[in-house]
C-alpha cells in the first residue's frame, strides 16, 4: 500500500470525522490571527500559499503508539493543509512522496472541492521539508515548520486529465512557505496504524486502507491518487472507482448501486454513467477506452457499511472505433471502503409512454395489486392509474414466475402468460402488448418483494384504434402481498 493512498484515505476519513461542519457551513467563533506567517502565537498554524497568507481558523494534530503524526489546519475559506511524518521527533523529514518515502508527505486542498489534492509527489515535482521543533511527549504538545511543494494533474470537469499541445499532462502547483506552527495540543491513539481503540485489552481496530492492482498490458498501473465516489445518475446511484498514476493514467470501474455480489459482464460501447463498466486512458491525448469484453467478480458488496472487494480483466477499446488501440488490463483487483449508505428509495412504478413520463405519484393517483384465477392458475394484475384516467396494466403468473426474461402476450387465455395494457387518457379502448418483455430481477415469494423491468409496443387488437404506442423504461418495485 502506498502512503499516497494512505494520505488520500486520510485526507477523506479526517475530514469526514473532524471537520464537518466546515464542508457544510462557515466556521464561526474566535480564531487565532496573525499579521503574518512566521510568528509564534501559542496555538497558531500560518503559511504562505502561493504568496498569499494562510492562517489556520482550526488546527487538529494526533499521534500514535508508532509514532505517526497527522497534523491539520483549515483556514475559515475552507483550504486545508495536511503534513504526515514518522516516527514524530525533533527533527527534519522528507516530505517528497516516493515508493522509498511511505511514512513523510503534505497536502494542500479544498475542503468542499472534490478536486484531486496537490499532493508532494515526488514523480511530478512535489517535495519539501518539515522540521519538528519541539516535541513534548508528556504533554503531547509539538512545534515546528515547514515547506513543501505539492503537485496535481490539471483535470477537466469530467476529471480527465488536461494535457498540451505536446500530449503531456499539465500539472498545477502550489508552493507553501513560511510555514509554522507552535505549542498545537495532540491527542494520543493508543492504537498502531491510526486505527480507534478498542474496548478493552490488546484488541486493536486496523485503520481500512483502500487497495488496487492491474496490469496493463503486462505493466503495473501503479496508482498514485485513489478515489471512491458515489454519484446520482438520474434515478440511479452509481459507485465510481478511479485510480489515476503520477503521469495522468487513469483506470476507473463504474458500478451500480445494487449490483451484489457474484460474476458479471461488463458492458462495451459508450456508457450513459449507469452501467457495469471498465474504462481505461492511458494519457497519450486519446478518448477514454471502455471494456470490450470484460467481467468482474464482486467477492464482497456491502454498501450499508461501505466496502466493496472485487477482481476483474477487460479488454479496453475505442467505442467509436477511431482509435485503434488496445489495451489488455489484468490481475485486476481493488478492496474500497467508503461512508456506508443506505440503498436509494426504489420507485414503485414508472414508465416513459412514447418518451413522456407516466408515474403515479400524485395525491389522485393510484396502484392497486388485484389476483385472478385463470384456469386454476393465480396471477397478479399491477394496474397504475393516473388522475386523468390514463392506466397501465402488467399481469403475471405469481405462483410460478421466478427471475428471468418472459415475453408477453396479446391477451391472458392459459393464465401462464405474462400482459401489458395500456387505455388512454378519454378512451375506453384497450391496448395491448404485441410484442413486448418483462424481466423480473427479483422476486421472494415468502415477503412479497418483487423487483421488475418491462417494454412493450402496445396496439388496439380489434383495430378500431390503429395507433401504436411505444411503452419503454418500465419499472416496479412493489410487495405484492
């Protein structure tokens, strides 16, 4: 594991545990100011920041039974400093990230950004030098100072990288100067590799460290910045992996929410952002590449909790077939942890009638579940039913229907057959599904969940109405019990 990845973990875990309230309102209260950076107020935390002054508003520092140090102050406008070091004595570290370097490095971010952090890579120019100055181990105080420079790839809106006119990816910089901080009161976790106490006796709670491996084409993606996210597509939540290296090389996996455990597919071409996909830019000045083929196997999936594990290989490829590139990923595998969450709130019914939403939601509209016996055989009817009359109807066999893909029929005679209806709005006349499909994604008998997709041209079989309505993006989520 490297420390980048460790301190991009730290840096989402600390400020989600202790600066809250920053990222979600102004700081408010006294806070310590000064002049200028370089002074020695107890308490204070300053710098200069690209020439201009930096003056903490809240600075936390900890350390450990091994000695590692965290040290952070956030300024009132909500730009953060971070500094790491190990084991915490008097005297200088090495702030330049490397593969030689995991225990020493500084960030400089925005708290409220989703903006990668300027980082003190040493691959791309970062580095610098912290000095303690004075470490009080019985009273957990410490002084110091510090300057770095710290580095990021320049990223668009979509979070590829930018690069020139050579193909080279642009990097930003931020120089910290004059930094110092003086007499900042610690805490002290009695528990190795920054992990919380547990409750009683040598048991101890590791610190959850994000993990990611691939080969491309037999060469290690060696990931430099490793982030998880979860976005709203649409109606639908998605969990984004992306690992990017110091030369802007990035390898993301985007997952849907509710994907579960097991082996899949992933999808080839262009993804709208909601399905199971691999994608790959090796930063050479191409389009992304996207999975084409590709599977991955999701050992765990636990999104209450936030942690997902998983190995997966594809093929990436230009889906518009311009670039002729291909590239082989392999050994892939990942193990993140995020802030667990519950599932998004599933809609009940919905669908889109030649592209113009039909949903019941409104305080007049309604959706009943009926059963039918037809010929010794139940079926359920979900009939959607909106305040201006118009009303969908899917019919199913309850007792015998099981996850899968079923055709549906023009009319219910064996009672085996899955239907789609539809009547318009003023109209009396029925129109039926001729073709159309239902996929039942899920379904417990015992409770009476069922999950369920369906599509269906609808037509008027006697003809009088000889329109031909297009029903698409059905969806339920109801207890049919």
């Amino acid at each position: 594991m490297k420390k980048l990845q460790l301190l991009n973990w730290v840096l989402v875990a600390f400020l989600a545990l202790q600066f809250n309230s920053c990222t979600n309102e102004p700081l408010e209260g006294e806070f310590p100011q000064q002049d200028a950076p370089g002074e020695t107020t107890a308490g204070s935390f300053t710098a200069q920041v690209n020439e201009s002054l930096f003056t903490a508003a809240f600075t936390t520092a900890s350390v450990n039974v091994d000695g590692d140090f965290i040290i952070t102050g956030v300024s009132s406008n909500n730009t953060a400093i971070l500094l790491t070091a190990s084991p915490l004595a008097n005297g200088s570290y090495d702030l330049a990230l490397s593969p030689s370097n995991n225990d020493n490095g500084a960030s400089y971010f925005d708290v409220q950004s989703e903006t990668f952090p300027f980082l003190t890579l040493s691959d791309i120019g970062g580095g610098g030098t912290l000095t303690i100055t004075d470490y009080n181990e019985t009273d957990l105080m410490v002084s110091g100072t510090f300057n770095f420079v710290a580095a990021r790839a320049a990223v668009d809106a979509n979070g590829d990288p930018i690069v020139d006119a050579n193909g080279d990816v642009i990097i930003q910089n931020a120089n910290i100067t004059q930094g110092v901080f003086t007499d900042i009161q610690m805490t002290f976790d009695e528990n190795p590799g920054g992990g919380d106490p547990g409750g009683g006796g040598d048991s101890e709670d590791p610190v959850d460290v994000d993990e990611f491996f691939a080969l491309v084409n037999e060469q290690e993606h060696e990931d430099q910045i490793l982030t998880t996210t979860l976005t709203m597509v649409g109606d639908d939540m998605m969990i984004k992996v992306e690992a990017q290296t110091a030369t802007g090389s990035m390898m993301r996996i985007d997952i849907p929410f509710d994907t579960g455990l097991g082996t899949f597919e992933m999808e080839d071409g262009i993804s709208d952002g909601t399905k199971l996909i691999g994608i790959y830019n090796p930063n050479i000045g191409g389009e992304n590449l996207s999975s084409n083929p590709g599977s991955i196997t999701f050992t765990e999936f636990d999104t209450e909790n936030g942690t997902i594990s998983a190995n997966f290989s594809f093929t990436a490829r230009d889906p518009l077939g311009e670039d002729s590139s291909v590239y082989q990923v392999t050994q892939g595998s990942f193990t993140v942890y995020f802030e667990g969450t519950e599932p998004p709130a599933l809609v009940p019914f919905k669908a889109l009638i030649d592209g113009a939403d039909f949903e019941p939601s409104g305080a007049n509209d309604t959706l009943e579940i009926t059963d039918q016996v037809v010929n010794q055989m139940n079926m359920k009817f979900i009939t959607a039913t909106l305040e201006n009359g118009r009303t969908m109807k899917i019919g199913f066999p309850s007792d015998t229907i099981i996850p899968g893909v079923y055709p549906m029929s023009t009319e219910v005679d064996n009672g085996d057959e899955t239907v789609g209806l539809y009547i318009r709005e003023g109209s009396s006349i029925e129109f039926v599904s001729n073709p159309g499909v239902l996929t039942i994604d899920s379904y417990d008998q015992q409770t009476g969940d069922i999950s369920a997709r369906f599509n269906f041209t609808a037509i008027n079989p006697d003809g009088v109405d000889p329109t031909v309505i297009q029903i698409t993006e059905g969806v339920i989520n109801v207890n049919l019990l």
